[in-house]
C-alpha cells in the first residue's frame, strides 16, 4: 500500500500485487502502535515512507496539511535529523542543474516545516543541526536562504546560528550578496534588505563596516596622494605647446599613467588624456602621430585586459573615427585594426543587431575604396570583414533580414551590407529565385550598399548568362556598384536579345561614366534596332560625345529604311544631338536638311526633322 501508483501501475496493478501476496482482506481504520519507550511511539499503520513525508515537508501548505501522523514520527530527534540531513541531500544533488532560487525556496520551506512539526524540547538541537548544514553550503545559497525571511525562524536561533558559523570572510560575502539581492523588486528583494540589515547590525557586522570604511579611508588617501603625483607629471600636456618637446620618459609612462588613473577613480582626467592622444594622431609631425597611434593601442589592450569594457569602447569609438581617415598604413594602424576588430567581434557576439556600430562602419568603407587608400589599408580591412562575417552570424543575419522575425529587419539589412564581400553570394541566390518585389528590392539595396567589393560576384553571374529578368537585376546593381572598368562588361548586354535589360544596360553605362563610353556606344549603335538607336543618341547628347559626330552626320545621310515614322524620330534627336555637342564640322548637313534642298539631292526630310536641324544650327553658330 506504501507503493507510488505509477509502481503499483508497472508491477501490474493493486489487484496483481494483493494476489502475489495472499493478501484477502484489508482492514481500514486501523492502527497499531509499536512502543519505543514510556513517552514516545511511532505509526505502524500507515507506515509513509520517508522519501514520501520528505516530499511533503518539501511542497505542502503547513496551513492546510494534516500533519498529524508526521509528528508522531517527529517526536524521535534522530528521525527529523536525519530527514532534514536527507533532504539537505537532495538540494546539494540538485545545485548543479536548478536554479539557487528555487533550492532555497525549498530549503526554507522544508525548515519552517520541521520547526511546525519538531517537539519543542528538539527544536534548540535542530536550530543547531539546520545552522551547521546551511553555513556548509556556498555563500550564494546562504544568501539566497537569508534573502527569503529566515529571521524568525527557532525564534531567531537559526538566523544567528548561521552567521556564528560563517568566519570573517564568508560573512562579508554573505553580505555583499544580500546587499546585491536588496536592489530586486519585490518581496524577495525587501526581506533581503530587512535581512542585510539585521545582518549588519550583529557585532560581525559592525565590525565589518568599520573595517571597510577604516580600508576605504586609507585607499581613498592613498589615491589621492598617487594623483597628485600624476598630475604633476601631467603638468607638460596641460602646458601645452609651451612646454616644448616631451620628455622621453614621460612618453614612455603615459599609457600607464592613463590606465593608473582609470584604476584609481579619476576616469575624467584619464579621459583628458586621451583626448589630447587623439588630438596628436593628426599632428602635422608625422613621428608624433605614429607615437600617439602606438599609445593609443597600448592603452586599448590594457583596458580589454582589466575588463574596462565601458571606457574601452569610448576610445574605441574615438579611434574608429580617426581610422576611418586615415590613409597610411602603419605597425600601429594594423595593430589598432585588429584590436577594433576583436571589439567588434564582442560586440556582434552579444547583439547583431546593434544600431550603432563605428568599428564596423569604418572597417567598410575602407574596405570599399570610396576614398583613396594604401592597398594595404584596404586588404587590412577586408580580412578583418572576413573574420567577422562567421557563419553563425550570417546565419542570424540572413534570418532575420528574410523573416523580420524579432523585428530587427532593417538592422539585419545594414550590418549584412557593412561586411564586405562575405554576403553577396547568398544574396544573389535569394535575388535570384525571389519572387516577392518587395524582397528585391531590400536585395539591391544592400548589394549597392556593399559597393565595389560586390563587382566580382556580380561580373560572374552575367557570364553565366542568367535569365533575362536576373541579368536585368544584375546589370541595375553593376551600374550601381561599378567603376569605368566595368563599362566594358555591360557592352556585350547592348545587345541582348532582351529590349529590358538592353536600356538597364545604357543606363548603367551611362550611370558608370569614364571615356570609353562613347566608344562602347557607337561600337553598337549600327548594330540595334531603330527604338535602341535614339535612347543610345539621346545618353551620346548627355554625354556630349564630339567623336560621335561623324557617325550621327553619315546616319544624318543614310538612304531611309524601314517605318518613316520611326526613322523621323531617329533624325530629329540626331539632329538635337548635334546641336548639343555644338560640332562645326555637322553644320553643311545640318545646314543642308534645314534649307529643304536634300542632301546632295537624294534625300528629303520630313518638317520635325528640318525643325530640328535649323535650332542645331543656330545652337552650333552661337557658340
């Protein structure tokens, strides 16, 4: 009867289990007691197991239990103690996987309810057994059990049991951390307070404030003394030009001498110095700029190194801003550059969608070639952007950029387009199989936003020859993204058989720019069409492409083919495009078509066409 159901379920069932036991008949209501001495006696009857009754001391309501057969147990000091030393057990067992939270909520609940059920002459031994037990565990868990209103407890035996078996030190941590639990909202958070009052006001703790503040006055002088010393030193860097070159030795102590400060609590003058570092990086002399890169860079380490994570960053920020500018490599600028980059590497690690990012804004756009660089900057920052672009965090990245699931899609969009190269590949897959416009958009955008590093990716994907609505996209971002060498990429898509991706082509050649242009486009011009021919004299006229003019004149000439219509339009934005480039060498044609005589008597032009030619003129003799 003593079985757990899910026992009694596996062996069968109660009724297996009475069979195998001969057992026929069950009395109830009947008890029997077994005498241990004249005053004490213990149940038989409903023999609980102490495994059960500790599971009872551990979760039930002492308000609402009945704990009557328990207590019969509990008059044998032996048994309480050894459930409470059993139950003890369990909570250590369990410390490695339950949070300490939940282990002292359980602990304090399985004490209140043994002093509710212990014999009163017991309990003074039980305070004593339950206190040793407690200061045996670590000073987290007995902070922990004092931040859950342990004071009244035995009628406060308990409470000062415990602190008489904690030494000086564990005492002191035992406070600091029911100091800490004081700051939380809440119940917990007031009976920690209550706690570390009651706590500090016992002699181990008055003791221990005086102690502290005894060590903090002392400290607090000796701090003051090595400031003063500081700033004596300090003295040239306040002088500033005046007080002539800077003594080698003090060159050599101002990385130490700034991290002394941030040790000692007088971060602001710390701070002032670096500003004055930052401000000699740009220094007209090129040996000074060197020298403060160099400290800067010491100055950096060591305050990783001490965990400064808060002033480490502000000088980060600070050197993310010159580095950014600067354009000459150096040991200290690739020194720098992979101190920043292990910062940033952190900071991606615990949030990789951080709006604020200058490491990683820095990093990209001198990688991207937007302003003039040593290579060797350049090739710096790209493998810093390739070390950062993990898997793990393309993998988050990418995620949230195609699913916006935590609402951060636009963050996810900017720090994909700030890491080089590393993203365009599986960008250009997604572009490529997307349907959703919306989608595309978001694609090109971050693809422009990566720039000139995305130019390889991009050139290999044309020579693949993709469908035409991908090569269309293509050529949109190589337009976007590519410099005058590229020009010569887009002149085999001029003629594509796709009319869309002929005109997105123009318009990236166009948007491109460079002296090859012209040449790309009269190398083309016989070879399309008549609607391709005046978008391509149109961008000749923005241009103001001058070798162009022989081309347009012999077009000028031509025997007509083809719709008249069309052939007229073609004419009247030759004739245009003459008149804005404003060659003297076009004006007999020009002048010959605005007279009506026809050209050399072969030709006769429609009224636009004539129109036209005559404002050329006029345009051209002005000039």
């Amino acid at each position: 009867m003593s079985l757990r159901p899910e026992t009694a379920r596996a062996e069968g069932g109660l009724q297996a289990i009475l069979d195998r036991q001969a057992v026929r008949h069950i009395l109830v209501n009947e008890m029997m007691f077994v005498a241990r001495d004249k005053d004490q006696q213990i149940i038989a009857g409903m023999d609980l197991k102490d495994d059960d009754i500790l599971s009872i001391l551990m979760e039930a309501d002492p308000e609402s239990t009945d704990l009557q057969q328990i207590m019969e147990k509990a008059k044998d000091p032996e048994w309480i103690g050894q459930i409470f030393q059993t139950g003890m057990k369990h909570i250590v067992e369990q410390q490695d996987f339950t949070p300490g939270v939940q282990l002292s909520e359980k602990l304090v609940h399985m004490v209140r309810m043994l002093e509710k059920i212990a014999d009163p002459a017991d309990q003074e031994q039980l305070a004593d057994l339950v206190a040793r037990s407690v200061a045996e565990l670590d000073n987290e868990m007995i902070s922990l059990v004092h931040s859950r209103d342990v004071r009244n407890l035995f009628g406060g035996r308990l409470f000062d049991n415990v602190i008489g078996e904690l030494p000086d030190e564990r005492f002191a941590e035992v406070a600091d951390g029911l100091a800490h639990m004081a700051e939380a909202p809440g119940e917990q958070g007031r009976a920690a307070a209550l706690s570390h009052e009651v706590l500090m006001d016992t002699e181990k703790g008055r003791r221990l404030e005086s102690e502290r503040q005894t060590r903090e006055a002392q400290e607090k002088e000796e701090r003051e003394l090595r400031f003063s010393r500081l700033k004596e030193k300090l003295q040239w860097i306040q002088r500033g030009d005046e007080a002539g070159p800077l003594d080698p030795n003090l060159k050599a102590e101002l990385p130490g001498i700034v991290m002394e400060l941030y040790g000692i609590g007088y971060g602001q003058t710390a701070d002032e110095v670096l500003a004055w570092f930052t401000e000699k990086l740009t220094d007209p002399n090129p040996e000074l700029g060197a020298w403060a890169a160099e400290s800067l860079s010491q100055i950096l380490e060591g305050l990783i190194a001490a965990g400064l994570t808060d002033q480490a960053s502000r000088l980060a920020e600070m050197l993310s801003q010159w580095f950014a500018t600067e354009t000459v490599f150096s040991p200290a600028c690739e020194r720098i550059c992979r101190q920043l980059k292990e910062l940033e590497q952190a900071l991606l690690e615990r949030d990789p969608f951080g709006e604020v990012h200058p490491i990683l804004d820095a990093l990209s756009m001198i990688q991207s070639g937007k302003t003039p660089r040593d290579p060797a900057m350049q090739a710096m920052a790209a493998g810093s952007l390739r070390e950062l672009a993990t898997d793990g965090l393309l993998k988050i990245l990418f995620r949230e950029f195609m699913t916006n699931e935590r609402g951060h899609q636009k963050a996810a969009s900017r720090n994909l387009a700030r890491l080089g190269d590393a993203p365009v590949e599986e960008l250009l897959d997604i572009l490529r199989e997307s349907e959703d416009s919306t989608e595309r958009v978001r694609i090109l955008q971050v693809i422009t936003e990566i720039g000139a590093p995305a130019i390889p990716n991009i050139i290999g994907r044309i020579i693949r020859n993709e469908p035409w609505y991908v090569l269309r996209n293509l050529v949109y971002l190589l337009g976007r993204v590519g410099k005058e060498p590229q020009a010569a990429d887009l002149a085999p898509l001029l003629l594509h058989a796709n009319q869309r991706v002929q005109m997105e082509a123009l318009k990236s050649l166009q948007r491109i720019g460079g002296k090859c242009r012209a040449e790309i486009l009269l190398s083309v011009l016989p070879k399309v069409d008549d609607a391709l021919k005046m978008s391509i004299v149109e961008t000749l006229s923005i241009i103001k492409a001058r070798e162009a003019v022989p081309l347009l004149v012999e077009m000028l000439q031509a025997k007509p083919s083809g719709s008249a219509s069309l052939k007229a339009d073609l004419e009247e934005k030759i004739c245009n495009t003459l008149g804005n480039i404003g060659a003297r060498e076009a004006l007999p044609a020009l002048s010959e078509i605005a007279d009506s005589k026809g050209f050399f008597g072969v030709r006769s032009y429609s009224e636009k066409v004539k129109i036209a030619a005559g404002k050329a003129v006029a345009s051209i003799t002005r000039r």
